[in-house]
C-alpha cells in the first residue's frame, strides 16, 4: 500500500460517495496496474493485489480518465492529476 498526504485539505479528502477508478500503482519494475482508493482523513492509501511493494502512484494519470467519480478536499475543491514517478512514459500503440 502506498500512502499520499495532502497538506492542502485541512479537513480530508472526499469522493463524495462515487467510486473512483483512475489511481494506478507501479512497483520497482515501472508498471502501472489500476488500484484501489481508501480514505483516511488527509491521506490517499492505494493498493491493488498486483503490486507488492510499491514505489509509484498516478492519478487522473491519462488523457481521459473513465471514472464515475474523482478526489477532492471536503471543501469541495478537486485534486489535480498527479504522478509520483519521474520514469519516461512509454507509448503504448
């Protein structure tokens, strides 16, 4: 499990009940596999059976992510996509 603290929620995070499905994790081997979110206050736990140990999160990580739902502070405002990694991204074609 990865975790991910945001400062700029003082009071948490929300999905404000919708599922969200875009967060991806990578371990030492650099592939992406969708995973799973949990909430705990400030903080974004991710995880997906598939990545033992991981080293790297994505969110919102493409150029249309298929979602019902996405992540935000309480107060409403969304959190930008963002990477953790710095790896080249390969083209999948």
């Amino acid at each position: 499990m990865a975790v991910i603290s945001f400062n700029d929620a003082p009071h948490g995070l929300t999905t404000f009940g919708k599922n969200v499905d875009c967060f991806e994790i990578a371990g030492v081997d650099s592939i992406f596999y969708p995973a799973k979110l949990t909430i705990s206050n400030k903080q974004a736990l991710v995880s997906s059976f598939k990545v033992k140990i991981p080293v790297a999160v994505r969110y919102c990580f493409c150029n249309y992510p298929k979602t019902n739902g996405y992540l935000y502070s309480t107060a409403g405002l969304p959190v930008a996509s963002f990477r953790t990694d710095s790896w080249e991204i390969k083209k999948q074609f």
